[in-house]
C-alpha cells in the first residue's frame, strides 16, 4: 500500500493525542494533507501535549479541537483512531485503521514523561503510515 495523500486522525476529545499525530505528520510529511478531529471534543489542546511536541519542532499552532464531520472523513484516504475510545464508522469506503496507542497512566506514569513516551509511540507510527 502506499502512503496516503490524506489523512485525519481522530480521538475522542481532538486536544491530545489526535492533535500530537495531525502534528507530527505536518512535521514528517508536509505534502500530505492533514487533519484532526474528535468524536467529542473538548475546548482546548491539551498543554502537556504542546509541549512534548514543542520538543521535537511540531507545532500545533493554531489549532484547536473540533467535531468529526462526515465531510472531513470524505476528505481522507485513510481515517487513524488513536487509542480505544474514539469510535468512527465511514459510510464511503474510506479505510478507518485503529492504533491502541501506549497509555503510560496505566503504568503509574503521569505527566510530561507521560507525554513524551505517547508523542513517540505516535511518531513512530506516523513515520510508518506516511512512508514512501
């Protein structure tokens, strides 16, 4: 399969680790047209977020969490679901690929260190979709 020219991640309150991936993928592939969303968002990115990735230059500037719509699902090649929460059903055909990303909490792990080990599990996995 090759890399997708469109992709939109999505996680239930798009202010953590959808926004880290949409981010990350902005960083990694440019020419790929990236998004996020969430199945119930909440009102703002999640600050620990930011700064993990203010470590390895994304930058989610600008960005702020919002609903998924059937009109940005359209718009993908490949839907991502980050973590177990989020539930996404396309009605298009457009693939929907579900990533159990690493929960660090469930180890007793909490915080920036938290962060960091999520935001690299999440880079990985990016570089891995969006290789050539």
């Amino acid at each position: 399969m090759s890399a997708p020219r469109s992709v939109l991640f999505v996680c239930v309150k798009n202010g953590g680790k959808s926004q880290m991936a949409a981010a990350l993928a902005r960083r990694i592939a440019p020419d790929v047209d990236v998004d996020s969303a969430g199945t119930a968002p909440g009102a703002s990115l999640n600050a620990l977020s930011v700064e993990a990735l203010a470590e390895v230059g994304a930058d989610p500037t600008g960005q702020q969490p919002k609903a998924l719509t059937p009109e940005l699902v359209a718009r993908a090649d490949v839907v991502v679901v980050l973590g177990r929460d989020a539930q996404v059903q396309t009605h298009d055909g457009t693939p929907v690929v579900v990533w159990d990303t690493d929960e660090p909490s469930l180890r007793g792990i909490e915080g920036l260190e938290r962060m960091r080990l999520v935001r690299d599990d999440i880079a990985r996995r990016v570089r891995e979709l969006l290789a050539p």
